[in-house]
C-alpha cells in the first residue's frame, strides 16, 4: 500500500523541486513553447499566402537531390552523377554537396512514414525551415543560458524567434543548408561553450558531433573551425588557460577533424587547405604550452628554465621547418577566393567576378543593419558592455563571435545570417540586466499604488497601458503597474509587436519577390512538355536549378558554380553576334536557348540588367571581349539610342528584344519601350538567322528560342 | 656546458617524476607513450615512403593522436593535484571520467573505422 507514496517521495526527491522551483520551470518551458510557435507561425506566411512551394534558386537543386535521395536510397545518392547539368562534363553530385538537410528532411520523411503519416517529401521539405527555427530558439535559449542566465536565455529565444536576418533566410519554402546550418551552429557554439565550462570529455565529444552535423550542412562551418581556435588564443592571452580548456579544444581538433572529413565534399581539405590551418597550428601550440606547464608543475624552477629553453629552441626549429617544407613541397592548399574575399572585401570585384557578380556576395549597405536585426543592432553594444561587467569564459566567447560575425556581416550580405543570432544572445543579455533589478523596483511602486483606480486592471491590459504610458509620456513613466515576471514579458512581446509587423512586411515584401521570381520557373516548365527528353538547355547560370528542377531538362550551367570556364562560354554565347554564337552553341549541342526578359512586364532582375557580368565573366575565356564595345561611347550601359555596337549585335541582345519593336505595350508609350530601362530600344527590326522563337510566355518574361540545324548546303 | 645542464636537468626531472607521481599516472603515462611512439612510427614511415593511401594514414594517425589526447584529459580529471576549484572537476568521479573516455573513444574509432577504407 505504501509503495505509490514512496515512489512519489522519491520522485520529488530525484528532480528535486520546491514548488518555487516548479513553477520556474513551467514558466520557462511556456515560454519557449510560445516563443517556437510564434517563429514556426510567422514562417508559415508565403505557404498560407499562395500555396507550398519551394522558392528560390538553390532550394530547388536541394529538393531534386532529397527526392534522389528518398526515391533511391543513401548509396545511390552518395554515389549519383548528376548527367543532366553541365552538360557534357556532368557533376559528381555525392561529392559536392553539402548533405546535411538532405538527410535531416529524409529522416523526418522516413520517421513521418514509419509512423504512418503519408506525407509528400515536397512538404517536408518546405517545413523544414521553420521547424529548424523552433530548434534554432531552444538551441540559442540553452547557450545564452550557458554564458549568461535563464532570463537572458528566455529573452534571447523570444528575439531570434522573430529577429529579421534570420526569417528572411528560413520562411517556408526556402530549403536552403543555412536554415538547417544555423541550428547546427547555434548548437555548436553551445556545447563549445559548456565543453569549456565543465572541462568533461563527454560534452567535448557532443561539440565534435555538433561539429559533424554544421560540417555536413554548410560551407560556413570553417567560420566554427576558425573562431574556436582564435578563442583559445585569447583565453590564453588573457591568462585564463585551464585544463579544462586543453581537454575541451584537443578532443575537438581531433575528433572534429576526423568527423569532417567524413563528408566527402570536405575529404581531405580539413588537413591541407590553408583555412584549416590554423587550428592545427592553435593546437599543437596548445599540447606544447600543456607540455610546459605539466614540467613546470614537476621540477623546481631553475631546471624548469633550462629544459623550457631546450624545448622551446627544438619546437621552434621543428615547427620553422615544417612551415618551410609544407609550403616548398606544396602540400598547403592555396587560399580560396571566397577566403579572401572575407579578409579583403574589395578582392572579390577585382579578381574573381563569378563571385561579385552574386548580389549576396556584396559588401552590406549600413541600412541593412537595422532592417536586418531592428532595435537589436542598438541594444548589442550594451550586450557587450555587460558582458565585460560579468567575465567567465562563456562570454569571452560570445563577445569574439560577436565582433567576428559582425565584421564578416560586413563584408558579405549574406553573412548577415551569422551576426543575427549573436545579435540576439547579446541583445538578450542586455535586455535581462536592465530589466532585472528594475522589476524589483517596480513591485515596490505596485504595493504603493495598490488603492490606486488602476489596480484591477491586472495581466496583458496593464502592460499595455504601461508601454503605452512609456512610449507617450516619458515623465510619468513612474506609474507602470502589476510588473510580476510574466507581465515584463508580455510587455516584452508586446513591445516587439512593431518588430513583428515590420517582419511580416519584410517577409511579404521576400515573398513577392519570390514568386516574381519563381514566375521563369513556371514558365520554363513549357520545356518539360514541348521539347524532347533529351534537349539540352543553356541559359545563364541562375536559372540551371529551375529548368532541371521544373523541366527536367539537361541545362549547361547551373547555380553550383563549380566550373568557370565553362561559364564563361556560355557567357561568350550570349554575348557573341549571332554566327558565332550558333557555332559554339553547336559545339555544345545546345537545342534550346532561355533568356529572361523583363522589358515588357517592368522585372527588372533580367538579363539585360545582369548582361555585364556574362561579358566580364566570359573575359576570362576569350580575352578579346572588349568590356567597353558593349558601353555607350560615354561609358554607360544604355539598351537604346547610342547603345554599343557589341551589345546591339549580342545574342542576347537580339533573343530578348526579337520583335519586341513591334509590339506597342502601353497607349502612352511607343512600340520598343523598354519598361525596366525606360527608354526605346535601339534597334527595332532584325530578323533571326540561326535562331527561331519557340515560346514566349505572356509577359514576355520567359523568352525560348530553338537553335536551328546546320543548312544542308554550306 | 649546455650538455652537462641538459642531462642534469633530465636527471631532476625524472628524480621529480618517480617521486612525485602516483602510480596509477604512471601506468596512464606509460600507455600514453606506447600511443605517442606507434604514432611516430607511422609518421616515419609515410615520410618514407609516401602519403599513397592518405585517407588510412589519416585515420591510423589521428587515431593514435587522439587516444593520447583523450588519455592526457582523463589523466588530468583523475590526477588528484588538479581538483582545484578554478578546475570544477570536483564532482567528476574516477569512473565517471571512464565511462566519457570510452564514450569519446567510441566516437573516435568509429570515424576511424569508417575513413580506414
């Protein structure tokens, strides 16, 4: 009879809860459930809007290579060759992706199914990116816990829930690796973190798996390679090297290493490229400096010098060597561009254009800053300040990822993904110390104020009526009400109620450009019912994932840029007169061109406004493209009266304006009007030789011409 | 005069190390080195005679490497001078130390076998 009583005792006993205790508890675990749904919610826009899809451009690729994936099983996917792009050379695909969301969207698919959901993999693959967000909150709620305290955590889970940079990059339907990395990051940083913290092997050894898993799902793990080592250097510098340091870094060297190289696109790159080198270098510095310590704990001090200064000079000279003979021998990797580019922002435009010719690869505009982190670019700073009120070793780290991530955000656009996160740790943190020892005060003025008319006006309202108060009438600030724990949090929230709303527009303003974008998708699905099995399509190389992904066509070039020269001859093709362009087309066995034109409809990211970097990129395999042939004599790049002889006579030119001067699209302006450039188009009537028009959707959008065959007599 | 200092100061050195270590570190000392020297082995030999099969002197070595590794972390959670409050290591017990070692090493080896080939 006694037993349930017993178990009961021994099950407070076990977790080890007052009711206080409890209470915090369900507190917390409350509001991490709200703070998920609310970032699952508000990332489910574009597919309550319009419909499921996947957006984009890279998500497509990423989808067609899941379905592979699911379809066929593992080994087929790992070893799949991909014969429908980069056509003739294909692609290993195995071996050059990133699969981390492809497995992590199979295994979700694989778990639905065993549990007998029948749900379609195209689903799966657009929830991804919010559910990931939910573990992105849960995740950054247990760093910042680590670094800094719960009520931090709580505030920090509640801003990367709806922080701007980050729900740009995961609404539904953008099946990209950053959606998946982020979690994984935020993860490693963690368990970094307590690794660090606890000194146990065990932790040490999860950061290594974390590590695995951020490895397999982005190119931007070498941001984790590179920033670990870094804060060993500093924690060093700074005089705070423990044992529990060497035992949390060199188990993550080691096993990490190895991990990665696992992933077949990494290999062997995680010991000869030169981004990874300096974690090699961090760590046998950091086996030497234990060495050394471990001595100097053993001897008296005067042998201790002696031997210190054998073991330095043999060190030294050893490691002078291996320096020399990696680098005599070649064994080093050269740097890649997309390193420089991060080190030096203008390397990028200057020598390699396939990279500066990415918008997301361009330096950050300042406005960006705020529109992508909001009121949390101004609250950082006193994150930071507050994190050198408090030092350990957690906010060492939080305070190099900070200052790194917003160094590399303003290098690349796209990094900005990187910074939003620490923005959101740090911002946190600040959040919780202001607030925190004025709730204290604040209860004080509540029990004054108790008689007061206002006092059964309790919960959401008197938040309200408080933020209303706050922001109107600064001066009577004083009369804020009922502040328990739960109502700063409404108020909170409520608060970034405007945040929210500038969300919602960012993400509508996101997903219109998405299905504007996505319109040449649908439109290109013409391909998969007209044309033969077998056809070969070239277009630039921002359209490749779309046509393979929507026509199921064999492209040339496609969005994984991992031939250049090969790119540059399709840029050649597009911006060679008609003759010559038709026989690199034959050489190529290209049936079909596409071309994108947005003249008519008013798009204007077409062709002829991305035309200049196909010239520049196409410099590098046929060094008589003269970039100022295509310029007005003035140097401008003008499509009408005074436009380069070159660019009147390009393939390009001629595919997307082709009968264009024909056609008078608004009574007010006359035929030829170029809507995006807003001017009449040079040459207005010329006739196709080489090329005849196959489609044109009704926009003029979407413009495919069929490549004729060779005449039967010379 | 550098020579004669060189091995007086070995001399103290291991004079220090008989005296002063326990003797279940030394056991751990000595398998430490056992891994230290059949990883010098392989380094020696791919100096000799070459990288060919990269992807198993990589497992074989890093292997070795990191079996030291996680030897020197657990020697040092269970060495008795290191239970120093700047440390935390007070709560982590000898056979609970173990049991993340072998955890680690799990981890470890299975990578190992995979990249072997």
């Amino acid at each position: 009879m006694g037993m349930p009583t017993q178990l009961s005792i021994n099950y407070t006993r076990t977790i080890g809860l007052s009711t206080k205790q409890q209470q915090q508890l369900l507190f917390r675990f409350a509001v991490l459930l709200i703070a998920c749904c609310v970032s699952f919610c508000i990332r489910l826009f574009a597919v309550i809007r319009y419909e499921s899809i996947i957006h984009e451009f890279d998500p497509w690729f990423n989808f067609r290579a899941t379905k592979v994936l699911v379809e066929q099983g593992t080994f087929e996917f790992w070893n799949w060759f991909d014969s429908a792009s980069w056509y003739p050379l294909g692609r290993i695909v195995g071996g050059t992706v990133y699969p981390g969301i492809m497995y992590s969207a199979a295994t979700i698919y694989h778990i639905l199914h065993a549990l007998t959901f029948p749900v379609d993999i195209k689903d799966v693959c657009v929830m991804m990116a919010p559910l990931f967000s939910c573990f992105t909150n849960i995740v950054t709620y247990f760093f910042t816990k680590q670094v800094s305290d719960t009520t931090a955590g709580l505030f920090a889970a509640c801003f990367i829930a709806m922080v701007p940079g980050y729900l740009s990059r995961s609404v539904a339907g953008s099946y990209d690796n950053e959606c998946v990395a982020i979690t994984a990051m935020i993860l490693c940083f963690f368990l970094i973190v307590k690794s660090v913290h606890t000194g146990s092997l065990f932790w040490s050894g999860l950061t290594c798996l974390a590590y695995l898993y951020m490895v397999a799902s982005w190119g931007g793990y070498v941001f984790i390679t590179n920033i670990y080592p870094i804060y060993v250097l500093v924690l060093i510098l700074c005089g705070r090297y423990s044992q529990r340091l060497y035992v949390a870094y060199s188990t993550f060297y080691v096993i990490g290493t190895l991990l990665s190289m696992q992933i077949r696109f990494v290999g062997f790159q995680a010991v000869q490229s030169s981004e990874h080198m300096g974690a090699l270098i961090v760590f046998v510095f950091l086996q030497c400096y234990c060495f050394v310590n471990w001595i100097r704990s053993l001897v008296p001090r005067d042998v201790f010098v002696t031997l210190y200064r054998i073991f330095f000079l043999a060190v030294g000279a050893m490691f002078m060597l291996a320096a020399f003979l990696a680098t005599a021998t070649g064994y080093l990797g050269p740097w890649t561009g997309r390193f420089y580019s991060l080190l030096d922002p203008t390397y990028a435009s200057k020598h390699i254009p396939i990279i500066a010719s990415v918008a997301e690869h361009q330096p950050t505009a300042w406005g960006s800053y705020f529109f992508d982190l909001h009121i949390l670019s101004m609250l950082v700073p006193a994150g930071i300040y507050f994190c050198f009120q408090n030092v350990n070793d957690g906010v060492i780290f939080l305070i190099l990822y900070g200052s790194f991530a917003a160094y590399f955000a303003g290098v690349m656009v796209r990094l900005m993904l990187v910074l939003a996160p620490a923005a959101c740790v740090l911002s946190g943190i600040a959040f919780s110390k202001l607030l925190v020892p004025n709730v204290a005060q604040l209860r004080k003025w509540e029990q004054k104020k108790d008689e007061s008319q206002w006092s059964e006006i309790k919960g959401v309202a008197s938040s309200w009526i408080g933020v209303v108060r706050r922001f109107y009438c600064l001066d009577s600030g004083v009369d804020l009400y009922s502040f328990g724990w739960l109502e700063v949090l409404v108020l909170f929230s409520s608060g970034w109620f405007v945040v929210v709303i500038v969300c919602f527009c960012a993400s509508l303003c996101l997903v219109r450009l998405r299905i504007a974008c996505s319109e040449p998708s649908f439109r290109s699905s013409w391909l998969r019912y007209n044309t033969k099995v077998d056809a070969k399509i070239l277009s630039w190389w921002d359209y490749g994932y779309q046509i393979s992904g929507f026509a199921n066509r064999t492209v040339i070039v496609d969005n994984n840029t991992w031939n250049n020269s090969h790119i540059a001859t399709v840029g050649r093709v597009l911006n060679s007169p008609e003759r010559k362009a038709f026989q690199i087309c034959k050489k190529l066995d290209v049936d079909y061109v596409l071309v994108i034109f947005g003249g008519a409809l008013g798009y204007s990211s077409d062709d002829i406004n991305k035309f200049l970097w196909p010239i520049r990129i196409s410099h590098s395999v046929d060094s008589t493209v003269d970039e100022s042939a295509y310029l007005t004599a003035d140097g401008n790049y003008r499509v009408g009266e005074g436009a380069g002889p070159a660019l009147v006579e390009s393939l390009m030119y001629k595919l997307c304006y082709y009968r264009f001067g024909e056609v008078q699209f608004d009574r007010g302006n006359p035929a030829g009007y170029d809507k995006v450039r807003g001017e009449v188009i040079a040459k207005k009537k010329f006739k196709l030789r080489y090329f005849e028009e196959a489609f044109t959707s009704r926009n003029w959008l979407v413009r495919i011409y069929h490549v004729k065959d060779l005449p039967n007599i010379g | 005069m550098i020579g004669t200092s060189i091995v007086e100061a070995s001399k103290q050195l291991l004079v220090h190390y008989k005296n002063s270590v326990p003797y279940h570190l030394k056991v751990i000392d000595a398998f430490l080195l056992y891994v230290a020297f059949t990883a010098a082995i392989q380094f020696v030999y791919v100096l000799l005679v070459g990288t060919f099969p990269f992807n198993a002197f990589l497992a074989g070595f890093f292997s070795c490497i990191g079996v030291f590794v996680l030897t020197v972390g657990l020697r040092m959670q269970l060495n008795p001078q290191n239970q120093s409050p700047a440390n935390r290591w007070q709560r982590i017990n000898p056979s609970r130390a173990f049991t993340e070692w072998l955890f680690c090493n799990l981890v470890l080896h299975i990578a190992v076998i995979n990249f072997i080939g």
